[in-house]
C-alpha cells in the first residue's frame, strides 16, 4: 500500500529571494535615437556598449565614472582616415585607455564643448553609409582550438620542442 503524496510547499516568489539586476542606462542614448532608424544591435563590451549596423561595429558609448578621459563616443574607424575625419571632428583624438600611441579607434570626448553636436555629425555619417566608420570585426576563434598553432604552423615555423623531451635530453644532472 503507498503513502498518501503530500503535497509540496508553496513558496511566494519575491523580490527579496530572487533580486533583479539593474541594468546600466545606456550611455549618451541621443545617439541611439538618432541611428534608430538603420535598427542598430547593441552589445555590452569592456563596461561601454557597442553599436552594430548590419555586419559592421560603428561606435562605442562610453560614460565611467571613474577614467572619465576617454568617455564619450568612440568611432570605429582605421588609421588612414584619421586625417579627413579630424577635419569634421577638431576635437576628435586617440583613446588613451587603449594604451597605444594611435590607434584605430579614435573618440569624441564627452567633455569637448562640441560633444553633442560632433556626435550627432557622426551619426549622420553613419546614416549615410560613409565607408570611413566602421569595421567588420574579425572571427571569433574557441578558445583552446589550436588556431594559433596551426596559423604559425602553416608558415613554415619549426614546432617548438616540449618541455618533457628536453628534460629527457638533458639528464638528470642537467636539471
């Protein structure tokens, strides 16, 4: 004969058990405005967030609180058009938390007198499909999958010997 089921708890689900987490606000969101028509993607990406027009990443927003240098919005761009794009942007210039000298990423700075007004000038390139923002980001590799091995392999590099086989070369003594 079975025993009679009893029949579980019910617990209330609540906020308390269960916190949701905040999101951040999105930053300088008047440039997602203004790109809204082209339905841009975002992406979180290093503490900012990236904006994506069909296969291309075109801008980063950033406002930290802490480094605040190189908050604003940041253009995806290389460094052959650095020159004509400073022509529009007077005001644009390298990023310094990337720690090089220059680099394809350049930024609008959040606290240039002309921020707004630099940054809905972007967005205009960008509406209008100017060829020098954005760039295709590279394939994602796996981690663990040997593509760099193989990549160096391909170029007629020498494997390096594993650290086993030359502790046996040596000898005990050499150790």
């Amino acid at each position: 004969m079975s025993k009679p089921r009893r029949k579980p708890a019910f617990l209330p689900l609540d906020d308390a058990l269960f916190p949701v987490k905040q999101r951040k606000p999105v930053p300088h969101e008047f440039v997602l405005d203004a790109l809204a028509s082209l339905s841009p993607r975002t992406h979180p990406m290093f503490g900012c967030l990236a904006i994506y027009v069909q296969d291309k990443i075109v801008l980063i927003l950033r406002d930290k609180r802490d480094q605040t240098a190189d908050n604003g919005v940041w253009l995806a761009t290389t460094e052959e058009q650095h020159q004509s794009l400073r022509r529009e942007f007077p005001n644009m210039r390298s990023i310094q938390v990337l720690g090089k000298k220059v680099t394809g990423w350049q930024v609008l700075p959040a606290d240039a007198e002309d921020f707004e007004q630099a940054a809905l000038r972007a967005c205009e390139l960008v509406l209008a499909g100017d060829p020098r923002i954005g760039k295709v980001p590279g394939a994602r590799r796996a981690k663990g999958s040997g593509a760099r091995k193989a990549a160096k392999s391909s170029k007629g590099e020498k494997p390096k010997r594993a650290a086993k086989s030359r502790a046996r070369s040596r000898g005990p003594s050499q150790l």
